[in-house]
C-alpha cells in the first residue's frame, strides 16, 4: 500500500522542508505578530501543534481553528492555512474572504489548485505530497515546516524517526481494542491526530485528551486488552493511575512528532490485519468539497 511508504519518506521529506524555510520568503509568520492556524481533519491537529508551540516558546499569540469556526472579527496580523489537497472547501472560502483583510499564507501539497487563487502566499510542498487517503507524510511534514520557521532543530527529529520505522510493533499494540492517546502542550495535537489515524485506517476506537483531563472521566473506560498511549515522557504520574485498571500505558522518550511515526506503522498495520485498505479508508475521500 501506498501509506506504508509514505510513511516511510518522513525523514527525508522532513529535511526537505526544513531546506524550504531556511530559504526564506515562505510568508511564514514573524516573531511577534498575532496569529491564527487553521486546517481541516488532520490538518486542523498540525494548526493546534504548531500554534501550541509558537505561542509557548514566546514568539506571539497563536490561535488555532478548523476553517469553518475561524472568528471573523479578531484582530490578527497573518492567517496561515494548511491544507495538503488545496481544495479543502471551508479553507478556499475562508481564505478568499481573508483578502484585503490580513496576509495568508498557505501550506499545500499541490499548487496547481484553488488555493493558489485565494492564499497570498503559498509555501510548495508538492514533494510531501500522498496517494494515501489517509495523511502521514504531508501532515508531519507541514509541522516540521511549520517548526523549522520557529528556529527548531530538523535533524534530530529525522534522525529519530529513522530509526523508529524500522522497530518492531508489539503484538500486544496489535491487538489492543482500544486506544486513547494523551499529550500535553502542543503533544495534545498529536495525540488528536495519533486517534484520527487509527480510526480512519482501522476503523478502531479511538480517543484522545489532554493529559490531566484523563483522570477526569476519560480512566473510566481503561480495562485489560486496552492501550493508554502518552506523547511524550508521563511527568504527572498517569503511569500509577492505569496500572490498577489493567491497561497498557505506554509511553515514550522521543519528540512526540516522532512517536507519532509509530502510531501511523501500526496503524497501515493493523488495517492490513483487519483486511482493510489504509489507502482509501471507508467513507473518506481525500478532501472534502462540498
Ligand atoms: C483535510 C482532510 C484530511 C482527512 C480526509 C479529508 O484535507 O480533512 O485531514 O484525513 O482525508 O480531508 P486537506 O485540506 O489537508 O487536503
């Protein structure tokens, strides 16, 4: 299947992109200045990890949205939009009434679609782009773009995912019923998309919370045969908490986007075990156009 390789390339894309930032000139947001992210589906998760990210390492307020909620009337300096299709619906419209009003910059795997009518700018990641359905490449790709612009090391990120695409998956991840995926900070975006991956490709049940949120409600479905997954090292003891419900908690040293790679292999995985393909998932396309 086509997603086995996609995901496969991450490392390589992920250093391509770091090359575009480092050229310059992408539009990309300035330190400072009032921003807002938006994406739809996946797209949408990469907005919140990288708004997280800018806003928490000082570099200026960083608000997320998914298109069709994005507030008209707030003051921001620059709209930067992430759509892998160009021609997700609730991005085109929402760009095209963004004109006159504020800079937009787009992140996109095709340049040759609407999107290249309406966004101001357009950062080109056409060699990210997927025959998959279902995101890997492009979507972590657009983050290490995104987190390249926030004078983020790419190296050791690519150099990381190297060597987790080539580890063998458990068999006791393989044959979970049910997974929730937990982050912090900008890992909770990944924890998002870590759900949304395994739900498109699986068809599994997937969930996935700020981490402190988990004992709010959310422990209550941990029982044995069941997976809670941490993005990033568990700091606030979740550990403890799972361990009497006879769940699997699992987590990891690496860079959240890192560990995402693992949860993306088993997810191509576990759909080639359920007889299903990862590539075109049931009920998706690959963009929504209304
Ligand atoms: C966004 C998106 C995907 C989702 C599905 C439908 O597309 O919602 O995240 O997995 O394939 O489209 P795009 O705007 O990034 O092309």
């Amino acid at each position: 299947s086509f997603i086995d390789e996609e995901i496969d390339r991450q490392p390589s894309a992920w250093r391509r992109a770091a090359a575009v930032v480092a050229k310059g000139g992408t539009g990309l947001p300035e330190p400072g200045e009032r921003v807002a992210v938006v994406g739809c589906g996946t797209s949408w998760f990469m907005a919140e990890a990288y708004a997280v990210l800018r806003e928490r390492r000082g570099l200026g307020e960083t608000d997320f949205w998914t298109a069709s909620e994005f507030p008209e009337g707030r003051p921001y300096d620059r709209l930067v939009a992430i759509s892998r299709s160009g021609t997700t619906t609730e991005i085109l419209e929402l760009l095209d009434r963004q004109r006159g009003i504020r800079p937009t910059v787009a992140l996109t795997a095709d340049t040759a679609t609407p999107i290249a009518g309406v966004a101001g700018q357009l950062v080109d990641l056409s060699f990210a782009d997927e025959r998959s359905v279902v995101q890997t490449l492009f979507a972590t790709t657009a983050l290490t773009a995104l987190r390249a612009s926030l004078g983020e090391p790419v190296e050791p990120l690519a150099a990381a995912a190297e060597s987790v695409r080539t580890e063998p998956l458990p068999e006791e991840w393989l044959s979970a019923d049910q997974i929730t995926f937990l982050g912090r900070g900008w890992a909770h975006g990944v924890a998002r998309e870590a759900a949304l991956k395994m739900r498109e490709a699986t068809q599994g049940w997937t969930e996935a919370y700020p981490s402190m949120e988990y004992r709010h409600g959310p422990v209550s479905i941990a029982a044995p045969g069941r997976i809670v997954w941490h993005f990033g090292p568990d700091a606030d003891g979740l550990r403890a908490d799972v361990a009497p419900t006879g769940a699997l908690f699992v987590d990891h040293p690496e860079d959240p986007q890192v560990d995402l790679v693992r949860v993306q292999r088993l997810a191509a995985a576990l759909a080639g075990r359920k007889g299903l393909d990862p590539d075109r998932p049931r009920n998706l396309t690959r963009s929504v156009v209304l």
